[in-house]
C-alpha cells in the first residue's frame, strides 16, 4: 500500500533511531553509590546479551529491522535478521551498505526464509534474545517457544486502535487525522486508526458527512504514480480477506457507507488494489470491530458518552495506539491517564514515540516485557551487573625516598 513519499518517511524515521544509537554510551553509563557499608562501594553497568536476533513484517522492510539492530549493535551485541519473505531485497541491501561502511563481517547478518527459519533461531543455543514484530498469532508462538528454550523476547503484536472523537473536537482537524491514519499504506499498518469512536449521533453524523467525499476521492494507484495517495496491499489473500472482512460487516448489519472493494485499474487489472472503505453503525461484537483487518477499512462506533467510549478502549483485547481528538484539556488528561493503550495521542492519531522514547503497546499486543527502542531498547538488549566492593585497609604506606635496614621490614 505504500507511496514512494511514504516509503521515503519510512527511511527517514529508521534514520532517526541510528542517530539515538550513536549517542549510545550516555544510556549505558551505569550508577555508583560510595560506602554503602563501611569501606564497600556498590556501583551498575550494563553488558550486552550477545547475539541477538529480530524477526520483522513486510510492511516496514526497512523501518522495523531499523527499531532493532541499531540499538543492539550500539550496545555491543551481534544481530541475525529475519525479514519477511514477501520483501526481503532491503534487508539484504541495508546489510549490504552497513558492510561498506565499515561494519565488520559477521556483526549484521541477513537470514531468509519462512516459519523453518525462524524455528532455527527459537532453538539455537547462541541466540540469546529475540525482536518480533508481526501479528498477534505469531508473535505469541514466538514468545512462547523462545521464553521455553530460555531466551530473552519482546514481541509486538496486532493492534486495533481507536480513534475518540468528541463533541467539541475540531472535526476538519479529526478529518484530515483519519484519512491519513486509517488510510495511508492502505491501512497496512499497526499503527492504522482502524475505529473512529464518536461520542453522541451529532458527532458521528457530522463527522461522516465530512470523510465520505474524501474517502471517495482518493487517488488510487501504482506506487509509482507520483499522485498515489493509495497504493496496492501486499498480495491477493491480502485482498481478499480484506474484502471478505467487508462481506461479512454488512451481513452482521453494519451500514457501508463507502464501499471500495470492486475498484478496477485501467492497465492494472491484476492488481491488489482495495479501495478505501468506511463503515457506519458498527458494533463490539462484529468480526470487523473485534480482528485486525490490515486494509483500508474504517468502522465508526457510536458511543453515547465519553465513558462509554473510553470503556470501548479498555474492553479491546488489544492495546497498541489509541487517540482523543478534543479541546477540552480535563477529558484530555483523563483519556491519557486512564486508557489501557501503550501508545496515546492527544489530538496526534498516530501517536509513535520518537526514536528516543519507547515504542509497544499493552495487552495483546505485546508479550513480554520491554517496549522497542529508546531506553527500552537499551534495557533489552543489555543485561545489568552490580558490583559490590571492599579493598583490604592499611596497605598503602606512600612514597619512599630513603634505604630500610633489613631490621625494618
């Protein structure tokens, strides 16, 4: 579903994390306490894990393996990459000019391959920890079967993220939020607005009237049309369960407002295009409220108040991103304090920390314990070691600057 402008931001925020990395030694430094006891010194540092491996999704080829290996190789560990199968050519590319600019042989590494791969590295004694990022199924196989053979694992999973849309929010701006969250990459994202959760009818009414014309409007095309705004997704099942995510919402009742799945390309009928879809009227219990669809389709969910509406947050069963577009700074704070969500944004609708904060969500969409770069980065990809010391007293007699007897030894 990317645009060559969204390929290139993609670069540019993995760029960002290579620059948090080279200031490295300032998030390694280690703490010192004098006399904790007498005569004993107790000080920290942090030593790397060693080798170390990320297994990554094909919708950020480049981005993705970039939250990984620059954090981990700047803290002194090796890395094996796995990237996904459907588009591999850059992460062998990004190794490849890693190596030309003088990355020594064996320290970035290139694994392809599918499910076989990734067993090899969930079992291989000298893999000591694991970076996943991926769908829920997945990234809980691996975080299972990795914490069994005794390796450390992060896994970042699926996401539904909700976007809370109030009554006082400025809805040209929540507009604007929704079309290129819910519909940039083609919805292909984990961190897609896939739900716009408008408190009271009038909202959702008004905030409907203003995104159909648009959704209708968007240029879909090859990603070598500089006028894209929607590319193709990643491959026919892709499109397919797409579209049948969308059967199935109009027959559990929600109202199809815009419908793209029969769009057609002239010179590209093969392509796995899906045009951009919104839903009105959607319920909890829909498969398209309650799965990650992964495409470009968007459910708007009625909710009467702003509890119900940060209740239909909290219920989720997963918990990556989520946002309140709002003037009001009280229901604001409230969101930010209360929402069982990683990830909030406050009038933001994709609210992904910048590379020296953390990215990771809650709930299931992350299993175990640290969030991806940033300091969490540093945490996980180091272990800490406390010393506790005690020198022996009365040994040091200074400088001497005449002979002794033999009587005085």
């Amino acid at each position: 579903g990317k645009t060559i402008p969204d390929a290139r931001g993609e670069i540019g925020r993995g760029i960002e994390v290579v620059e948090f990395a080279c200031g490295i030694p300032q998030c390694l430094k280690g703490e010192y306490s004098e006399n904790v006891g007498s005569n004993i010194d107790s000080y920290t540092l942090r030593q790397p894990v060693g080798v170390v491996a990320g297994i990554t999704p094909f919708n950020f080829p480049a981005m993705v393996p970039m939250w990984m290996y620059p954090v981990a190789i700047a803290c002194g560990n090796t890395f094996v990459l796995k990237p996904s199968e459907r588009d591999p050519s850059v992460a062998i590319r990004i190794a490849e000019l890693a190596s030309e600019a003088g990355l020594p042989d064996g320290v970035l590494n290139v694994v392809n391959g599918d499910k076989e791969a990734v067993d090899v590295l969930l079992s291989d004694p000298l893999i000591e920890a694991i970076s996943f990022v991926g769908s829920t199924a997945i990234g809980e196989y691996i975080y299972k079967t990795g914490c069994a053979n005794g390796k450390r694992v992060q896994a970042l999973c699926g996401a539904k993220n909700h976007m809370v849309v109030m009554p006082d929010a400025d809805l040209d701006q929540a507009v604007d939020a929704l079309m290129g969250a819910g519909y940039g990459s083609a919805g292909e994202r984990c961190m897609a607005v896939s739900v716009a959760v408008t408190v009271s009818d009038v909202t959702a009414d008004e905030l409907i009237r203003k995104l159909e014309p648009k959704i209708r409007s968007l240029k879909v095309g090859p990603y070598s049309d500089p006028d894209s705004e929607l590319g193709p997704v990643i491959s026919r099942e892709s499109q397919d369960r797409i579209k049948g995510y969308v059967d199935a919402g109009i027959q559990a009742g929600a109202e199809l407002v815009v419908d793209g799945r029969d769009i057609s390309l002239q010179g590209y009928e093969n392509g796995y295009f899906v045009g951009g879809c919104l839903f009105d009227k959607v319920t909890p219990d829909m498969s398209i409220y309650t799965d990650e669809i992964f495409g470009p389709v968007l459910s708007v969910v009625r909710a009467r108040d702003y509890e119900e509406a940060i209740g239909l947050v909290n219920d989720h069963e997963y918990g990556n991103g989520a946002a309140i577009f709002t003037r009001d700074g009280d229901a604001a704070r409230d969101f930010a304090s209360r929402a069982k969500i990683g990830m909030i944004g406050v009038n933001v609708p994709i609210p992904v920390p910048v590379a020296y904060h953390s990215f990771g969500g809650w709930k299931r969409s992350l299993f175990g314990d640290h969030h991806i770069h940033g300091m969490e980065g540093v945490r996980f990809y180091t272990r800490l070691k406390t010393m506790t010391t005690r020198w022996p007293s009365g040994i040091k007699d200074g400088a001497e600057f005449h002979f002794k007897r033999g009587s005085d030894h």
